[in-house]
C-alpha cells in the first residue's frame, strides 16, 4: 500500500506544474460534487462541487494556473483568491499521495 508523504510544495510555487490523479485514485463526478475512492486504502472521500471541480480538471495538461484562470473566469473572482484555496487543496490532496505532479 502507497503511504501519502509530505509533498514538496515546491510543486506548486511557480503555478507551471501540471498534476494527474495517481494510478490508484478513481474519481467520479454527480449532480453536486463527486467522489475518491482510494484502490489502496479502500477509502471513499465525498468532494463538495468546488473540490470536484479542480480534482475533474487534474488531466495532467492543465497547469496549476491553468486551472486557477479558469475557476476564477467561471466563478468570477479574484484570481488571488482562487489561488489560496485551490494551492491549499492541492498540497493536501498532494500529502494524501491522490496526485502526482509533472
């Protein structure tokens, strides 16, 4: 079983980084949010829309601020806002080992 480390948060410093789900992570997306599951752990984690939202745009082609311009066109807000709480979401998704960073 893969145990989650420590990320290296230098991943996501420069907002260049592109991230995918890790091989063991499935994620499936409904109505209002979506869900984890964990092939490893066997662990289910319920998303809220935002969270599906940014774990759906993990494809591994979009950069991390990629995805910060897109969520703040589509939710219209400041891009800094954005970029607190989508860098706070993926450095834990990161310390859960749900995501590998290229």
């Amino acid at each position: 079983m893969k145990k989650p480390v420590e990320s290296d948060t230098r991943l996501l410093d420069d907002g260049r980084n592109a991230f995918a789900l890790a091989a063991h992570i499935l994620f499936a997306s409904f109505g209002e949010g979506g869900v984890v599951f964990n092939l490893d752990t066997r662990e289910s984690h319920r998303l809220n829309p935002t969270a599906a939202r940014v774990v759906g745009l993990l494809t591994g082609r979009r950069t991390v601020g990629n995805i910060i311009d897109l969520l703040s066109r589509e939710n219209r807000m400041n891009a800094d806002e954005v970029k607190t709480d989508v860098e706070k979401f993926l450095k834990d998704i990161l310390d859960r080992g749900w995501i590998d960073g290229r």
